[in-house]
C-alpha cells in the first residue's frame, strides 16, 4: 500500500500515513457510519478525516455530517463510461464504496505470466513486471501495485520483459515502470488514451 499523498510505502489497512499524516481511503466494506463523503468530490473518506484522500479538499471531521447522497464530481475532472458493473466479481472487491472503474485490461499467456490493470478516478492499481528487474533465473519480477493517480509519472507503450516479447502498457511511477498487456492492440489504446486524459487533468488541478 502507498500513501495517497506522499507516495511513501505504508502499512496495509492504515487511516493516516505514519511519516506525512495524509489521509487515506476507507476499505470496501467499510460500515457507513465511519465514514464521511467528500462534498468535492463524493469520495468515501474516514469520519475523523480532516482532507479528502483523493482530492485533497478539506473536510469536516468528526464535528460534520456526511452528506447523504456523492456530490458530482468538478467539471473540470474528465467524463468516462463507468465500467465497474462489468468487471468480473473478484475485481470488483477492489473498488471503494462509490468508487468508479474507467479501464480495466486483463492478459495471461503461455508464459505463465498474468498482468492486469484497474484505473479509478483516483488510483491505479497495476500488476505486471517491472523494467529492469528480475529474478535469479532471468525472469522478469512480477508484483502488485496501488498506484495514487498524482504518483503516476507517466504512461506509454513499452515493450514486455521476458521471453515471450510484445509490447504493453508501461506504467512508471518515479524511477519504476511495469509492464501490462491487454487482449488487444486497440484495448490498450483505449486505456492508454483514459490514463492520458486522466493525468493531464490532475496536472491542472
């Protein structure tokens, strides 16, 4: 898990990031009545939050009532088909309460590799190999990342590690980059394209 705010690594299941204090999502399932909703942006965040994990907006704490119902997200945030109705139940776990899906690629080969990647409004979680790094034998080192969307340096077509070739979708986060593939070339794009737009508007905001 990486903090929300400094990107910093942290414990699993934490509320407030130990080294910048940045606060941080709830967990699915999470009961109602700990949580308030972001009137910026309609993100569930802890009740005794007082900044909203994903827009950074302040929030009222213990001493505010959440709202009943998500606030629209701004105008200025980028509009794209939620597709989390249709992502197969395992994944959909991974979401937050209220919390959208704008891509999701999914790709296993005759490698023994599997790669997928799930983009939120907020976060990205991305499970391939990373560029660079591998194991004893020359395999390319597979591993699980959350990803918080302002932590994302950039997006791009790279080409897979290992023996089996291609290319994918390379997410780079500081110094790392892994690797993902989709089921097609035009999958990608797609999902190149959201990934794009959705960093581009959290520069400007």
């Amino acid at each position: 898990m990486f903090c929300s705010r400094c990107g910093n690594q942290i414990p699993d299941g934490v509320r407030f990031c130990p080294q910048c204090g940045g606060a941080q999502p709830p967990t699915a399932g999470t009961a109602t009545e700990t949580i308030q909703l972001c009137r910026g942006c309609g993100r569930p965040n802890w009740r005794d939050a007082r900044e909203c994990y994903a827009c950074q907006g302040p929030l009222g704490g213990t001493s505010a009532p959440a709202p009943s119902a998500p606030v629209p997200r701004p105008s200025s945030a980028p509009t794209f088909e939620d597709v989390g109705g249709r992502l197969p139940s395992e994944v959909r776990r991974q979401l937050l309460p209220g919390e959208p899906a704008y891509a999701y690629l999914q790709h296993s080969d005759g490698c023994g590799s599997s790669t997928h990647l799930l983009v939120t409004d907020s976060r990205v979680i991305v499970k391939g190999p990373v560029l660079g790094q591998t194991y004893g034998c020359g395999s390319p080192v597979n591993r699980t990342t959350e990803i918080p969307l302002q932590h994302v340096s950039s997006v791009s077509e790279q080409p897979v590690p290992g023996g089996c070739g291609g290319h994918g979708l390379g997410v780079s986060s500081g110094s790392t980059t892994q690797v993902v593939r989709g089921n097609s070339r035009k999958e990608m794009e797609g999902a190149l394209r959201i990934l794009q737009a959705l960093l581009r508007a959290n520069t400007r905001r």
